[in-house]
C-alpha cells in the first residue's frame, strides 16, 4: 500500500498556463465566426498586472490599421510597484499575427457587419496570449430567443431526470 499515489491530491496548476481573462458577454452580444490565438506586444509593469488579474476585456475590440492588428479599448490596471516605469491602462496594443493570418482572418473584420472582438486572454508557456474571434453582431430579438432556447433545452433536461 505504501507505493500507491493517492488520486485524490490535485494536480498544482501550472502559473505559466491559466486564463486570466474572459469577455463573458461576447458570446451573448455576438455570434462567433471563427477564432485564432495571437500574441500581444505588452511592456512589463503590464504583464505585472496581466499575472494579478487586473484586466479587463469587456469594452475592447480589434481594428486592422496599416496592415496590422491592433487592440483597442483594453484596460490593464496600472501596477503600483512600477512607479516611474509604469504604462497607460488603456493605449493601444499591438497584436502579434503572421501575415497571412492578417490577410485571411483580420481582412474578414473590416466586412460589412463584421467585427474583431477579443474573446479571452491566457498565459501560454509563460507569455500573454489573445483569443481573438470574428463575430457578427445579435440583434435584441435574437439575444432574446437565444435564451429562449437555452431556458427550454434546461427544463428538458430537468424533466428527464425526474423521470420523464
């Protein structure tokens, strides 16, 4: 018995891989196209505060300027230890994207009723990633009968379980 692992211990989570980030209203407000992950160009009283959870994603969006990506309207708190070296919580980010990336995935934002939006950001072995979707835009009716839809699909399942 003495060379058993017990099971039950949890796994310690690895700080160089987590989600620091989601934008929870992005799935109601939008219908997601497509999704690509890309890098962010960060300084590092910024990556301070990415890794104390001081960001928020709720109000940001992606542009293609000059055949770059860039994220606006991202707020990353200011770090309170970086005093002097400190950076501006909402400038303007450069996104990391290859070429093509740009062309085929970007290029689709600037249609007609597309949009851009950031989805989640996470550490990936150590460095700051985007989660970065094309979305088109809900209108109210279909915000409205998307949750229509999912308070049905729950009392289904409910009735299922009672035995129905």
């Amino acid at each position: 018995m003495a060379g058993k692992k017990s099971k039950t211990k949890k796994v310690a989570e690895d700080p160089n891989s987590r989600v620091v980030c989601r934008n929870r209203r992005a799935r109601h407000n939008y219908e997601i196209l497509d999704e690509l992950q890309c890098g962010i160009e960060l300084r590092g009283s910024e990556v301070k505060s990415i890794r104390n959870n001081k960001v928020s994603l709720e109000e940001a969006y992606a542009r293609v300027t000059d055949g770059q990506v860039w994220l606006y309207g991202c707020d990353i708190a200011v770090y309170p230890q970086a005093n002097v070296m400190n950076h501006e919580p909402r400038r303007v980010r450069k996104l990391l994207l290859k070429r093509s990336e740009i062309r085929k995935f970007a290029e689709g934002g600037t249609q007609q009723g597309l949009t851009l939006i950031p989805m989640k950001m996470y550490f990936n072995r150590g460095l700051v990633k985007v989660s970065l979707a094309i979305a088109r835009g809900r209108k109210q009716h279909d915000k409205r009968q998307k949750l229509k839809q999912a308070d049905d699909r729950r009392a289904m399942q409910a009735a299922m379980k009672r035995g129905g």
